[in-house]
C-alpha cells in the first residue's frame, strides 16, 4: 500500500481511512501487507508494527516527495498487487517479473477540489491530467460511495466494471457511546470536525447559527480543524452580534484524546459539506461515540445514517434547513447513544478488509 501521509503525522479523512484500513488488512489472515507514507506512523501502531515504512518527514516541493515515492521500489519486488491511495506518491506498478497488479483508490477528485480552494484553471487541468497519467492502467479502483463512483465514471472515463464500491470501517475501540451530558437542560454543545475549506459548507453552518441561538440560547458551537478558509471562517463569526461570536469556539488541530473529550461533551454533531465528499468517515466516528450527525445530502454522506434516521439528512447549501433540524436536535428530536453506537457497529474495519482481500485474490487470478 502507498499512500499520501501517516494519520499520526499529518490527520485527515484520507490518512486515516489509509491508516485504519492497513491495521485492518494486518489482523486479516494469510497476509502479509507492508505501507509506506510520509511522516512517522509510530503514535498510530505503537513500536515495531512489521510493514509499516516512511518514506520521510513531512515537508519539501511536491515534486521532491512524487519522486521519493515513485523511486521507492523496496516492497514492489515481492508484491502481488498495489494497491495506491494518493495518485501522487508510489512506484509504477512494473518490475523485472512484470507487471504488478494494480488497485487505485479514489478518496477524491484532486482537481476539481483544487478549483474549490481557488486553484488556477491551468493548475488544476494540470493536476487532472496527472490523475489520468497515474491511473492509467489501473486493473480496479476502490470507491466509498456510489457517489464518487459515478464521478469515476463520468469525469475519468473510468469502466463501470472496473469500480469496486467498498464502504469504510470505522475504529469503534477508539470510541464509547457515553450518555448525553445535561440532557434535557440547556448549554449543549454542537460539534463540527471538518478541514477549514469552502467545500466543506461551514460558512453555511454560521449562517444559520444566530437562529439557532433564538431557540437554544445556551447552545455553543464548537469547531475543530484548520484549512485554509479558516480566516474568512473567523471573521464571519467576529462579524456576528457579539453574543452569537462568544458562542462560537475555533478548537484548531487537536489529537485524538481532546477530539474523544469533545464528542463526549456534544450533544450532536454536524457535516454540513456542499460539494465533493465521498463519503464523510467523520460521521462514522461520530455515530461511534454514540453522537448522531446532521448530514448534508452531498456525495456518500446520506449513506452514513440513512440506515438509522433519514431525517438526519439535509439538502446541502440550505442553511435555514440545516439551522432547523439542529433546533430541532437540540430540542430532543434525534437518535439515542445506543442507537447511534449499534449503527456504527454495522461498518466494521474487518468488513471492509475482506472485501478488500476478496478483490485482491480476484486479481491474482
């Protein structure tokens, strides 16, 4: 496996479906995987986890890591497939016995969210020609969701047949269903775990956060992550009625402990993403701590929660609906600890991998 950086080193929804899924392919058995990322990984397995490899710190060009990464062929020579996570980074999938089978997952569409970060036209045609260069012979791609594997599709002409959808795992040891604190009593705590970008709908959240405080004067919304909206972000909220602003706390980067203690201390937590998510693993973690997630209905979120409450599902970009069912939450109206917990039981890491392995067997054919 290659992918683009280690979750201790570097969080994010793609390290850590990247992490998560190796430790899963790890515990499987009659296998043996290797891994290799930027950044240590030691903080993610714990010392002297066999196949887990660095291919160096964090930081330099993009073009000095694309070469580390391609040149490496250490574990390519023993391999029986592939299997890349970051079109960027890894070998070719050839050596001196021929060619390697290969397996890309698509986490994204690494130009098209280029555009929504205010990327130039020309650099992010430059960046989808890469995509295309990279996933040139790919023997199968991995999807979250039905949505990405339609993007797959259309936008990179990918084969139907060639696109394996395989829902993610979430890690439920990291997390316990813990009873709502001062339920039925105000001061709840709304919860939004997202990267500070535009995608991501949280100037929508804001928008829609004064008249949530009309209804729940108590209520405090808590946002963790870092991106690069987030100055705009802080100053829409500055630019509140000043009770609205104190109401309003940017956490910024914290590690897993603090993020543990924070849904812990929530009430209910929110995705409100407008454009390209894929599936939203955030709110698998959520439904784990036992935390139900208010979800926009962009990409693969739906799919995390229509099993359990479709009312949890919002249209995307329409911040009076988002403000209503958080009101609406915040008044009672949504699934139990348990619930929530018993929901995030049916997306197992082990699941997940055997279908991953499945796919892999399938290939050696």
């Amino acid at each position: 496996m290659t992918g683009s950086e280690w979750f201790a080193a570097a969080p994010g929804g793609l390290n850590r479906y990247f992490t998560d899924l190796f430790d899963a392919l790890t515990r499987q058995p009659d296998v043996e995987v290797s891994a290799a990322a930027f950044g240590a990984a030691s903080t993610d397995f714990g010392p002297g986890l066999p196949g887990v490899r660095s291919w160096g710190p964090l930081g330099g060009s993009t073009l000095h890591r694309a070469r580390t990464a391609f040149l490496d062929r250490t574990e390519l020579r023993r391999a029986m497939v592939l299997d890349r996570h970051f079109c960027l980074y890894g070998p070719a999938a050839i050596d001196r016995r021929g060619r390697v089978p290969l397996v890309v997952h698509f986490h994204g569409p690494w130009a098209a969210e280029s555009r929504l970060t205010g990327q130039s036209e020309l650099g992010a045609k430059a960046k989808y020609l890469v995509e295309r260069l990279r996933y040139a012979g790919a023997d199968r791609f991995v999807v979250l969701s039905n949505y990405f594997r339609d993007v797959l599709a259309n936008d990179y002409r990918v084969p139907a047949e060639r696109i394996e959808v395989i829902a993610p795992g979430v890690d439920l040891s990291r997390f316990r269903a813990t009873p709502v604190p001062n339920a039925g009593s105000a001061g709840r705590t709304v919860l939004c775990v997202r990267r500070l970008e535009r995608r991501m709908g949280i100037a929508n959240l804001l928008r829609c956060w004064p008249g949530v405080l009309d209804q729940h004067p108590d209520a405090r919304l808590v946002l963790v992550g870092t991106g690069t909206a987030e100055q705009e972000l802080r100053a829409q909220a500055a630019a509140m009625d000043s009770k609205a602003a104190e109401s309003i706390v940017f956490a910024g980067h914290i590690d897993d402990t603090r993020l543990t203690e924070l849904y812990e201390q929530a009430e209910l937590t929110v995705v409100p993403t407008i454009a390209l998510e894929g599936f939203g693993l955030i709110a698998l973690e959520s439904l784990a701590a036992g935390r139900a997630p208010i979800v926009t209905d962009c990409g693969g979120l739906p799919d995390s929660v229509r099993g359990l409450d479709p009312s949890l599902i919002v249209r995307a970009g329409d911040a009076e609906a988002l403000g209503d069912r958080i009101s609406a939450a915040l008044g009672g109206i949504l699934p139990s600890p348990a619930e929530c917990r018993s929901h995030a039981e049916t997306f197992s890491w082990d699941v997940t991998a055997a279908r991953h392995m499945t796919m892999y067997e399938e290939l050696r054919q």
